[in-house]
C-alpha cells in the first residue's frame, strides 16, 4: 500500500433524490478587495460542481472529448446573487436537470450556504460536435439526463 492510497480522494459530491450536492469552500483567491467571493467564481463553482455530477452519473466527458466524439458547452445562462459568500464559508451547489432535449439539457443550480441561498442560475448545454456545431447527444446520456430530469435517484 503506497501513501497515495491512504490520502482522501477529491470530492465529487453525491446525488440525493436526483439532485447533485457538491461541496467546497471560500478562499483567499476566491475573494475581491472586499472580501466577498467575486460574482464570476460562483460560475467556477457550478462548473466544478456540474462536471462532478456527470462524471458520477457515469458520463465520461474528458474520453468522448479526446476520442473527438464531441463537448458540452454552456449555451445560455440566467444567475442571480442574492447573497454574498465570504472567506471561510462552507458552501453546496446543488445541481437538478430540468429539461432533456436531443442536443442539450437545462440545469438549475443553486449555491447554498446551510439553508441560505446564495445564488441560482439556469443553464443550458449543448453537446457539440469537435467543430462547434450541435449534434445528438449519446443516448444513454440522454437516458440518464431523463431519469434525473424525471426525479429518479442515481446511485452509481
């Protein structure tokens, strides 16, 4: 057994009734000259919290990218700040799909402190082709998208 394999492993948060709950933590860089988390770093942390969702929901982005299948691209986003998050703050994203189409889907995520909301966003991706132009997404991607979008918990 090596030391790596003693060492905790990164988190990736977890699905709960069909809603990706990813946690994290302000920091220093996280933070303007006011000591509130800068407004673009809440997009870094849906990003982060986005990604760990599919990945544990069993779809491997990083192969189809380098086997030239195809990306997810952000192609519409609505966010809200509500309330600011400082240095230190434990914080969630909590991810759900809300609408499963051919090409893309719709997710609403939310940065949680305890029961505050921070802030919401509604995002759409779409699953584009190497070039930039929009192409079906896999069907068992879809499959799972629909059984998130329909409630169904997933337990990888």
């Amino acid at each position: 057994m090596s030391v790596s394999d003693l060492m905790p492993a990164p988190a990736t948060g977890r699905f709960l009734a069909a809603v990706h709950h990813f946690p994290l933590r302000v920091y220093f860089e996280d933070t303007d000259l006011s000591g509130l988390v800068y407004h673009a770093n809440y997009l870094r942390y849906m990003e982060r919290a986005r990604s760990d969702m599919l990945r544990i929901a069993g779809i491997d982005q990083r192969a189809n990218h380098e086997g030239g299948a195809g990306v997810y691209a952000v192609t519409d986003l609505a966010i809200r700040y509500r309330r600011p998050a400082r240095l230190d703050d434990d914080l969630m994203v909590a991810s759900r799909v809300t609408d499963v189409r051919a090409a893309s889907c719709a997710i609403h995520q939310r940065v949680m402190r305890g029961q505050e909301e921070l802030t919401d966003a509604a995002i759409t991706v779409a699953w584009l082709t190497p070039q930039g132009r929009p192409q079906r997404q896999p069907k068992a991607w879809t499959a799972i998208f629909t059984r998130l979008c329909q409630g169904e918990d997933i337990h990888p």
